[in-house]
C-alpha cells in the first residue's frame, strides 16, 4: 500500500465497515471503500455531517474496530495485523468526552496516562505543566475532576491526548462541546503542535467549516461513509461552480438604485436598509468580475458614496452542500444507509 | 521497542491503575466509614447471634475470619468483575485499549490495587473481631495462614480478571451479575459458618470457589481438627495454585476473547458515526 514511498501517517485501501449484519438487522454500511492518504506532517481533515462515517473511521484507524473489508496502515503498520506498533506512535481525543477518576486531580490523571504510554516521570510532568498552561488548567492541577465543570473536563480529555506526545493524533470532533472561547484556544493549540513539529500528523474530524479550514492543509468530504472529494480547503472552494457574488453598503443619500439594474452582465440586485444606520445594503450577482466597476461608476454618478464592499467567497460549507445537496448539520434523508 | 522497555512501561501501567485504587480508598472519607464500620457491625451481628445461642466460641472465630475474606469477593465482584463494564460506559474503557499495554497489566493493578483498598477492610474486622470479641487466633500459625491466604488472594483476583471480560460482554445486565454472583456465593463459600455443613455435594461445588478453599484452608491452619474443614489442608495448596494458573490463562483468553468479539461487533466504544 505504500506505493514505493515512505509510510504514509495514514493510508487506507478500500476500507469498508459495516454493522448488523450478524444480528439479522438491517445491515448498516458505516464506510464504503474508503480510499485514503494522509502524509506525515500532514494536518488533515475529515469533514462531514453526524453519522457520515467520521467516527468509525477513527476507531478503525485506532484500532478499536475491525475493517469489514479492505485495510488500513497507521505509520505503516496493518492496524489488524500489527496493532501493537500502531498503539505505540498514535493518541485519540474524542470531543465531548472527559478521561480519568473523579476521585484523582488533574495532575493525577495526566499522571495516569502517561504512565500507560512509559512516559518518564520527569518529562511527564514537563508536559503536564506545558498542557495545562495551554488549556487554562494550570490553577486547577491539584482540583479533583469531580470538582471540575464539564467544560474542564474536556480540556483535560484533550491535554491527555497529547501528554503521550504521539507520531499521529487522531482528533475526533475535539471541539464538541467547547465554548467559544476554548474551542478557539483548542484550534490555536493544534495549529502550534503541527508547526512545532513538522513530523507529527493529525487526522481531525469535524462538522465545524472553521475548524478544518483553519487548521487543515487538505480536506477529506464525507458522506454516507464514502469520500466525496478530497483537496485543499482552497481548491474545493474554487472546484464549487459559484457566479461572483458583491455586497456593498452605499451611503443613505444615494438616488434611486434601480437605475443599477441597467448595467450590462448583472444578473440579480437586492437591497435593504440597515435598520439601525438607514445605509443601504446591496448584494449584486454578476456575470464576471470586472462588471462590479461599472456598477461603482454608476453609484459615483448617482451620488451614493460605497462605505463597504466585498466579494463573497464559497465556504467549505458551500462546497459541501453542492456535492451533497444539503448542509453539514441538516439531517440525513429517511432511507440513508449509513450510520 | 526492547524487552526490558516492554517490561518498564507495563509495570508503570501496573503501578498507575493500581494507585488509582489506593488513592480512592484513602482520599474519600466516607468510603472509608462505608467500607470499614459498616462491614464490622454486619460481622458484629453474626458474632453475637452466635453468642445468643451459645454456639462453640470457635464459631466466632468463623465468622471474624469469613467476614475479613469476604470483603475481598466483593470487592471482586464490585471492583474488579463490573471495573471493565463500568469504564465502557464512561468512554474510558477506548482510553485504556488504544494504550500500547498489556491488558493484562491494566487488569492486574486494578487486582492489587483492588487488594490494597479492601485490606483495610480486612484488618479493622480482623483486630476489632480479636479485640472486642476476644476471638482466639493463634498469632504462632499466622505465617502458614498468610501464605495460604495469599494464594487464595491471587485464585481469587484472577477469578476476577476472568469476570471482568465476561461481565463486559454480558453488558448492560452487569449489575444483576454482580448481585447474583454475590448473596448466593456468600451463602454456599462458609464465611459464616464451616463450608463442610452443606453436605459434600454442596461443599464440593462450593469448593470450586478458591476463596470457599482458601477460607476453608485457613481455619484449619489456625483451629486444627475444630474447623470442621471441608478438605484435607494438605491438598487446598496445591489446588489454589492450580486454579490460580488456570484461571490467569483463562482469563488472558477471556481477554483476548472479549477484545476480538468487540472489535469486530464494535462493542468496545459507545459513540458511534
């Protein structure tokens, strides 16, 4: 599977999971011959609704689950065959999950885990003081989680993925749950741990456009467990064919704005009134870009000075609602067969 | 990664689940009275019943002793046996099983750890039976009588260890298990009374338990032919270690079992998508 390259972080073959097939129920097909590679260095994310198959895929790859069919390599090891050596070079966080005893503290439990990884005690606790500065838990190192709120939780959950300092972390929805605040913390730390160290790799999952965006050298779209398109952010944004969409806010003095309708290769206006400043707010769809500097010609002659203009640009959202038909938090329709 | 580095990290991994344990039964107060008093009254109660019908000051000593091992099955059952089930459906169990340890190491500090917790237990039932109620116990036998109740302590624990995998697979019914694996046991395993009084049918199947043999095998070392034992103590021994080795490599294939069968019906995790 290696194609005469270095291992690959990750690299799946036609990986296919199904559930319940055993039990007479309807058989639910959770991955469809997923094909797969995630360089080494590589932030990589796996964008897709509740139920697209994001989640099996991580427990395959962490070898929790058992492909169906197909296979899969973690750092070059079968993670069916070999899941000893893929244990050792991986960690997983799953958002909106808390590890540890309530009756340990925080500095306790990252304690416990790293133990599990034979992490030295000296460095053990140079990463625990490294993490709990990044996640705000630093004044709480001695608090026992059952003291902490549920949002702590999670930011410990997240720090004792990383105390083992992994080759590859898999990072499952890490942001579920978070408040604003933390999840933007939580994004900045992943952005630092993959620019400190070009060798590591993360796999995200997220249903967050933002979050992959921001974070994600290459993007994976997934649905109904099959790889729908896989690119930078950037060429999946330009891959959507979208016509160029203006907004602009012109001052409320401007004369009558329908005379804008006669320029040549605009193809719809609309317009309102900010309620709040009576600026009027337009949004122009034109044939091709050049077509918005006459329109600012006409707004110079008609007297109305353009306070704001921007271009609108396809989001991964767009993206994802062209291949798929609807948006990354709609439901599923009735005969989906994916879980 | 070497032997001695294999080695290392599972002896940490050992040491990490185990303190888990010991920390809890020292840092939770009331754990402490729940675990200790309330356990002696029950045994006080068996003790003065006794004393109500006059029955042989031996009998006494019975119960002082079956009420400090029987703190050791349930700790078992509850501790050790549901440990798995319970870290399933808190997410915990994933952490643990993507971890490059053994499973058994896991296991096996949850044992110690578990024995550590319950000795306290033991021991205020123990010296409170022998101070309050002036049970005799021979201190001159009490080197033959540890090392059989060490032994019995290891058959016992990886019974434990084997239950741990079965209950995880069992699910969702692992508290009934865990009830039902308790009030009959205490019944037919003698902590109160001599195990040999249910007959030999009945005390041969009560046998099959090591901690009713080890239970049994420790009141002859300290009370002679007044145990009334069940079987001669120079076969308990070697039958504890038998089922102790038995039992360690029926439960490493529970085990190995128990992860296959999850991993290949996805029963290991609970979030799923």
């Amino acid at each position: 599977m290696s194609h005469g390259r270095s291992p690959a972080a990750v690299e799946t073959n036609a990986l296919t999971r199904t559930f319940g097939a055993r039990r007479k129920e309807r058989e639910v097909v959770a991955l469809q011959g997923v094909d797969l590679r995630v360089e080494r260095g590589e932030c990589f994310g796996l964008l897709g609704p509740n139920g697209a198959g994001k989640t099996t895929l991580i427990k395959i790859l962490t070898t929790l689950l058992l492909p169906t069919s197909g296979g899969a390599t973690v750092a070059g090891f079968d993670v069916v065959r070999d899941p000893l050596n893929v244990r050792r070079r991986i960690n997983m966080v799953s958002g909106g999950d808390s590890s540890g005893y309530g009756i340990l503290t925080v500095r306790e439990t990252l304690d416990l885990f790293a133990r599990l990884y034979g992490v030295p005690g000296a460095e053990a606790r140079r990463r625990a003081d490294a993490l709990l500065a990044m996640t705000g838990l630093a004044e709480k190192a001695d608090t026992r989680l059952s003291n902490l709120s549920t949002g702590m939780k999670q930011k410990l959950n997240f720090a004792r993925g990383f105390m083992s300092d992994p080759e590859i972390i898999f990072l499952d929805e890490p942001t579920l749950g978070l408040d604003v605040e933390a999840s933007r913390d939580v994004r900045a730390f992943i952005a630092r741990w993959v620019r400190e160290r070009p060798e590591r790799s993360v796999l995200l999952t997220t249903h967050y456009m933002v979050e992959a965006d921001e974070l994600c050298g290459r993007v994976a779209i997934i649905d109904k467990g099959r790889i729908l398109a896989l690119d930078t952010p950037h060429a999946l944004k330009r891959s959507v064919p979208m016509e160029p969409v203006f907004e602009l806010q012109v001052g409320s003095g401007g004369a009558e704005l329908d005379g804008l309708r006669d320029v040549l290769g605009i193809r719809s206006i609309s317009h309102h009134a900010h309620p709040a400043t009576g600026a009027i707010e337009l949004k122009i769809v034109v044939d091709e870009d050049q077509v918005i500097g006459e329109v600012l010609g006409k707004l110079k002659a008609m007297g109305a000075p353009v306070l704001h203009l921007a271009k609108s640009e396809p989001t991964l959202e767009t993206v994802f609602i062209h291949m798929v038909g609807r948006g990354l938090t709609d439901e599923p329709a009735p005969d989906s067969e994916t879980s | 990664m070497t032997f001695a580095e294999t080695v290392r990290i599972n002896l940490g991994a050992i040491w990490a689940r185990a303190r888990v344990r010991v920390v809890a039964s020292w840092r939770e107060k009331s754990w402490v009275v729940g675990e200790t008093i309330f356990p002696f009254l029950a045994m006080s109660a068996f003790v003065l019943v006794y004393r109500g019908l006059k029955a042989p000051p031996i009998y006494e000593a019975f119960v002082v002793l079956g009420g400090a091992m029987i703190a050791y099955w349930n700790n078992v059952l509850w501790s050790m046996a549901s440990q798995f089930f319970w870290e399933k459906e808190q997410g915990q169990l994933q952490l643990y099983l993507i971890t490059p340890v053994s499973r058994m190491s896991i296991l096996l500090g949850m044992a110690l750890g578990g024995i550590v917790m319950t000795t306290s237990r033991a021991v205020v039932i123990l010296v409170g039976g022998v101070l309050l109620f002036h049970v005799p116990l021979p201190l001159d036998r009490a080197l033959p009588a540890f090392g059989l109740f060490l032994l019995t302590l290891g058959a016992v624990y990886s019974l434990g260890m084997i239950l741990s995998s079965l209950f995880l697979l069992w699910g969702r019914e692992a508290w009934y298990t865990a009830t039902l694996f308790q009030e009959p046991i205490h019944l037919v395993s003698g902590f109160y009374f001599p195990v040999r009084t249910l007959g030999t049918i009945g005390a041969g199947l009560a046998a099959l338990l090591p901690i009713t043999l080890g239970l049994d095998g420790i009141r002859q070392i300290f009370y002679g032919e007044a145990a009334h034992g069940f079987l001669p103590l120079a076969w308990i021994p070697p039958i504890q270690v038998a089922l102790l080795v038995l039992f360690v490599f029926l439960a490493q294939r529970a085990l190995a079992t128990m992860e296959n069968l999850g991993k290949r019906e996805g029963r290991l995790t609970l979030r799923g998508g």
